[in-house]
C-alpha cells in the first residue's frame, strides 16, 4: 500500500504555491496525496509569520496532530510530523521544544531538501530531528521536481522571492532573505507545462513581484513589464495577472504592458499600509501618500478599466485620530473594489516589536471597524453596477455534479456564481449578472 501524505497551509498565496511544489515532491517520490488527517503518513504544515495568529495556529494544529500521532502509533502506524515555511524559518529548533513529537523543521527556502530529509527519517534513525534553514532560493528552484501533477484552471506561478524593503512592521526579510528573482527561461518554461497540463489562467507570485529583475534569454536584465509581454505569447494561455506589488517598484514597461496587453487582467494589488505620511514614514514605507496616488492615476492613464485592492494596518504605533482619518480619506478618493485590513501584529524580529504602543486594543477594533465598513460600502457598490450587464468570467472549478454549480472569476477578481446543467470548468465566457453580493456575483443561466 502506498503511503500518504497531507499538506496544510497558512498564509499567503505563495505559501499555496509552495505546497503545491511540497506536494508535488511527495508525488515525485511515490507518495499518495489524502485528505484525511487520520490517514496521512505524513503530515506537512506550512506556516505563515506575518501576523501572530498564524503562529497560533501552528501550534493549535499541532495539538491536533499529536493526538492522531499517538492513536496511529498505538497501531503501529507511524506519522511523521513536518512544519515547513515562514514560522519554520522565523522558530528553527524552538519549534521542537514546544512540540517535541515534530521530526522535521524546514525553512521557505530548504524544502526542496525534503527527499534528503524523508530518507534520513525512513532509515529509521531514532530520537533525531532534522532542521534545515539556509537560504538557498537558487537551489530551492533547480531542485525541485519538473513534473506537473496537480492540474489547475488558474495557476500561481512565483517568479521573485524574498524582499529589501525592510518595512519596519514586517518580517518577510528575516524569513524569505533577499530579494532573489528567476530567469525568464525557467519561468516560461514553467510556464509552458502549466498551460499544457490545462492551465488558462497563470498569477505571478512575489513578495516584491515588480521588483523582478531576472535574466532573459539574451543574458540581459528583464522586469516584470518585458516578462508579461514575453509570457503572453504563449498560445492557450488566456489570462496574466500578478501580485504582490510594491508602489516603489512601478515601472513604465509595467504602466505599457496594462495597456498593449490583452491577457493582463484590469486589477492590481497596490498595498498602501495607511492613508498618512507620517506613518508610511515610521513604516518606512518610502513613499507619500501623493506618490502612491499618481501611480494609481498614471495606471489609470493606460488602462481606463482597472481596477484596485490594497492592505491596510490599522493601530500601528503612533497611530492618531487624524492619520487614521486620513486612511479613510485616502479609500474615499481610490474606492478600493478589495482589500485586506487587519489590526497591527507586533512581530519579534522586527525593528517596530519594541515600539511604545498607547493604543487601546478597543479603540484599534473599533478603527477596524469603520475601515472596514467604508471598504465593504465600495466593494458591494463596484458588485452592484455589473447586474444586467455581462463579465467575462473563467470558471475554475465546479460542484454539484447532478445540478451543476460552477464558480469563476471575472477580469475584476470577483467570484461569479453559476447555476447550469452543464460542468463549465476550463471555460471562459462572457456571463451577463442577475445578483450581487458584498464578496461574490450571481450569474444568469446559460441553459
């Protein structure tokens, strides 16, 4: 019987990029993919650092695994615990002492180490616990597996690791090193094979992902404007988009691409932080507010149609009254159609940990709130404009076989709904909307 593995991930979409190539190392290995925590062989966990909750979660689920490892081995079944990626990276060897049942700790940029790794543990070598935490994203990329098993509609694709902004609230540069960026060969060629095994629709992935900077095919430096231009040649590819960007990395072949090329989708994530100059100052965002607000309007110039999701922290130390009035000012002027917003995370590591904090936890909560509500006010008013009026819609997956019901994204990233007798995954088309909802669309029946 084969043995099986379970992948649980945390966090962003690059940590969902990452579990798929973890997956895929299984795959590569002989391994069976379940879905039941009581099943798997292995079980891999991949973390997230950027907010305390998910280091929280961590260990809650660890909680969980110890129980299952203990019944399975009352079995005689042995589990194999692995914890991969940002916390990983951030914890090292603590993580064994907090829980101690956990046989491997690899970091975001050693999991292509894993195979080396599996094979110490299944020679049975007692009581060890392997680590590994070098940063090594070259190595990590050349040694992953070039075969393609898992088969998707859309597909992540990450083409920039790591980050030099030093934002004084985040840990990405502790936990992801420098920024590093892949050649264009290996991206297309990556590329390529997703498009072959069914993909129509391909997101490029970094943490500063137009702060890529890889090498060509001609030996020269590409951005991420020429990159998007060289990959939408690529026949049976229908869709580009990317994110995360960094307004201090826009760049004209960029401004360019949103308007001469067809498959680049009109939405971009611009994260802003706050609406005011002192904080993005003591974030050391390095960037005004005025600068942020004519990239939106110079975007705006090549592509009339886009459209815009950002993040938001609200509470972050020093944070008064005023500036955050000003954040609410700064939503009222982009009408931001997504967002993330979250209540400052004080992260260990960084240079903003130790910062005096006056802030009640109510009166941060309360901010949240109001933000929160504007945005919705936004996002439910972009949705409410498209009833009676057709979105060209890629469907992506499909539930419900006996009376179908597909779900897809429009070129807005809004989830449209379907109803149909037929499976529509894998297809685009041009859907007219009967419903709108805060987060999704209703669209009306093609049969």
């Amino acid at each position: 019987m084969l043995e099986k593995f379970k992948v649980k991930t945390f966090g962003c979409q690059m940590n969902v990029y990452d579990s798929q190539k973890i997956s895929e190392i299984f795959f590569d290995l002989g391994y069976k993919n379940t879905f039941i925590d009581q099943e798997a062989d292995f079980y891999v966990i991949n973390t997230c650092h950027i907010r305390n909750k998910a280091k929280e979660k961590l260990y809650s689920e660890l909680g969980k695994i110890y129980k299952i490892k203990k019944n399975r081995n009352k079995k005689n079944r042995n589990t194999i615990v692995i914890v991969a990626g940002c916390v990983a990276q951030a914890e090292g060897e603590e993580i064994f002492k907090r829980a101690p049942f956990v046989d491997i700790v690899v970091g975001s940029q050693s999991y292509q180490k894993l195979p080396h790794l599996i094979k110490k543990i299944k020679n049975k070598i007692k009581n060890k616990k392997f680590v590994e935490l070098d940063f090594e994203p070259k190595s990590k990329f050349d040694h992953l597996p070039k075969n393609k098993y898992i088969h998707e509609v859309s597909s992540y694709l990450t083409i920039q690791e790591g980050c030099n902004k030093f934002c004084k609230f985040c840990v990405v540069p502790y936990t992801r090193g420098p920024e590093y960026s892949r050649s264009v060969k290996e991206i297309l060629n990556e590329a390529e094979l997703l498009v072959n095994n069914g993909t129509k629709e391909i997101i490029l992935l970094g943490q500063n992902v137009n702060a890529y900077h890889g090498q060509d095919l001609n030996n020269k430096e590409c951005n991420l404007g020429k990159l998007i231009y060289i990959l939408a040649k690529i026949k049976g590819l229908k869709r580009i988009r990317y994110m995360t960007a960094h307004p201090k990395d826009m760049h004209d072949d960029l401004y360019k691409a949103h308007k001469n090329v067809e498959k680049l989708m009109p939405f971009l994530h611009l994260p802003i932080q706050s609406g005011s100059n002192k904080i993005l100052k003591a974030m050391n965002r390095n960037y005004s507010v005025e600068e942020y607000l004519k990239i939106i309007n110079k975007v705006k110039e090549f592509r009339k149609d886009i459209v815009f999701s950002s993040d938001f922290i609200v509470g972050y130390p020093g944070e008064t009254k005023e500036d955050f009035q000003k954040t609410l000012d700064l939503i009222d002027k982009v009408k931001y159609v997504q967002s993330f917003s979250f209540i400052y995370s004080p992260r260990p590591g960084t240079t903003a940990y130790n910062l005096k904090d006056n802030l009640k936890e109510s009166e941060k909560k309360r901010r949240l709130s109001v933000l929160q509500n504007k945005l919705r006010f936004y996002q439910e008013n972009f949705n409410k404009n498209f009833v009676k009026k057709s979105l060209n819609v890629l469907f992506s997956n499909s539930i419900n076989e006996k009376n179908y019901q597909s779900l897809g994204y429009s070129q807005y990233m809004q989830l449209v709904r379907i109803n149909n007798k037929k499976d529509m995954q894998g297809k685009i088309e041009d859907i007219k909307i009967k419903k709108s909802f805060y987060k999704s669309l209703e669209a009306v029946s093609l049969n």
